[in-house]
C-alpha cells in the first residue's frame, strides 16, 4: 500500500497578518496546549494558559510520550530529553509475532524534561500561565478560547458537545535498566499491553476496554491507578470564537491510542489558518479522515489476523507508525 507522505505545508507555520494584541485563552497546558500558545505567542498574539494543576506536576500526566522523530519538525528537541531510541516493536500474538521496524524511528521521551523545554519557549516568547486555576465557565474576557484541556476536557462539555469513545489503560514502570531498542506489544481481545525500554527503567501498560492484562507481559505485576484514552474520533467546536484541538478534539491513532505527533499536525494547520476555525475544521477533516478510517480497518484486520490466523502476517515489516504505511515485508 502507497500513501502521500504528509505535506510539508504543515511543517513550517505561516502566519497571516494579525490584528494587534488579539486575546487568547488555552485552556489546558499539556504539550499541545503549550505549542499552540508557544507558537500564537511568536506570532504577536496576546495568550494566557490556563491549567489547574500545579506547575511541577504538568509532567505528571499519563503518557508515554514515544513519539517518532517527527517531533523535531515541530519542537526543539535536545539529547538530553531523549531516554532512548526505539527502532523496532515486536507485535506478540496468541500465536507467533512479527516484528515491525520502525521508520522513522522512535524516541521515547522525559516528559519532565519536555514540559520544561515548553515553558521555556514560552517565557521566552511572552505567553502568560494561570496554574492552579479550574476553567468553570467559557472565558469572556478573550478574543478566542482554545480547549486543550484533554480527553475529559471541560471547554467540549461546556459546549455541550457529543464526548469521543473512552478506552482505559493502566501505566506502570519497572525498576530496571533496559537500553534495548525494541518495544513490546501483546494483543488482547479487548486491546493491548506495552513494554517500553527507556534506558533507566521500563515502562509497562494496558489499553483497551477491559482490565485483562493477561500473564504473557513480561513484568506486568504491579497495578496503577487507570487513566482514560480516547478512540479515534473528530469533534469540533460549535461557538465561533471556540475550537478544540488535541485530545479534547478526540483526535488519536486508532492503533495505539497514541496522538502527539497527530496533534501536531493539527495544531499546525490551526495555526496557519487562526482564526478561521471553519477553514481549520475543513482542513483537518481532510487531512485525518481517511488516516483514521484506515487506521480503523487496517487494526481490526490485523487483530483478527493475529488471533486466528498469526501465519499469514509476514514476520518483518518496514512501518511508519505515524501514518500506518508498509514499506517491505518479510514473510
């Protein structure tokens, strides 16, 4: 199968001619939150982020934050972020596995260490933040209020708006040195379970519907507390000085439940076309609905496959992760 590579119109932001000082509220200072209002802040835009958790504890949200190395089109990213690279992921089925090679590769990052790159960019480029402050009601004194305030966010039900499908996960982490290059994952019927070497420790955790966890994980013994992850999906905002992006907009891979670089993509066109959200809206249905329906399909089949019929995968495959697209197999 043959995909267009993504454009590099998204690559590189452009902005249009603003009006001075124009007043923006990020609700939600995750990593999306922070690059949106990094970037409009650049731009000349007038922007405050609002979150309510404490600033050291930005970090502390569950992520694996394993990204491919598309990441650096969009964030500065230093070596002394990186924990480990990762350039394959071993997909265990009932029967038998392949092996995916990942290009480009991927990086498994310090979140803590990320945040702090964010903030940094931030203050540097002007933007305002309101920790510890709970968004009750839409902001009125703001031009423009943009959620990114997660899979829960309270900017979509504020608006009323219909929330994505939520699947659960647990995330854990082992206290033992892996500087392997190869991730793990162990289809289940419900979703799957992960194992991550990230160089001082190993990260550990489920995704899907159930809390089956199932024995074949290696070091998959100590519980954690569950957080929420979204399936697949497109919300947009119905307020025309509102939009949604991240998370709160529902936008993940269907495959992993992972969404970084996805949301960047999408910041970047909100970025470009801000503050038109209905070119934005028209944009990011174009660029991501045959990603996700594909995404769709393509990991149904392979979950079908991969417990009835292991065989017919081919044990090795090229694979970018970010757009689903094989390059060469090996049976």
């Amino acid at each position: 199968m043959v995909e267009r590579q993504p454009s590099k119109l998204y690559m590189r932001v452009r902005f249009p001619s603003l009006a001075p000082m124009k007043k923006v509220a990020v609700v939600g200072g995750g990593v999306i939150g922070q690059y949106i209002s990094w970037k409009l802040s650049e731009a000349g835009y007038d922007v405050s982020v609002f979150d309510y958790r404490k600033k050291e504890y930005l970090k502390d949200k569950s992520c694996s934050v394993l990204v491919s190395e598309r990441i650096k089109d969009f964030i500065p990213i230093t070596d002394n972020i990186i924990e480990n690279t990762i350039d394959y992921c071993d997909i265990n089925f009932s029967r038998g596995k392949t092996t995916l090679q990942f290009s480009p590769c991927h990086l498994a990052l310090n979140k803590e260490r990320l945040m702090e790159l964010l903030l940094k960019l931030n203050n540097e480029s002007g933007t305002r933040f309101f920790f510890e402050t709970r968004i009750r009601k839409i902001p009125k004194d703001f031009d423009y209020i943009i959620g990114c305030d997660g899979a829960d966010s309270t900017i979509r039900k504020l608006m009323n708006l219909k929330a994505p499908q939520l699947k659960m996960g647990v995330q854990w982490f082992l206290n033992q040195k892996d500087e392997s290059k190869t991730t793990e994952t162990f289809l289940r019927k419900n979703g799957f379970t992960w194992r991550i070497p990230r160089g001082d420790n190993i990260e550990c955790g489920f995704f899907g519907e159930s809390e089956e966890r199932g024995s074949g994980m290696k070091g998959a013994l100590i519980p954690s507390p569950r957080f929420p992850l979204i399936n697949a999906g497109l919300i947009f905002s119905n307020q025309d000085n509102v939009v949604l992006c991240g998370d709160s907009m529902g936008l993940t891979k269907p495959w992993s439940g992972g969404g970084i670089i996805w949301n960047l993509y999408a910041s970047d066109i909100l970025i470009n076309n801000f503050p038109n959200f209905k070119k934005y809206k028209k944009e990011v249905i174009k660029f991501f609905w045959w990603k996700i329906l594909k995404g769709k399909i393509l990991n149904a089949i392979v979950h079908f496959l991969g417990r009835y019929f292991p065989y017919i995968i081919p044990r090795k495959i090229k694979y970018d992760n970010d757009f689903s697209v094989a390059f060469t197999s090996e049976k």
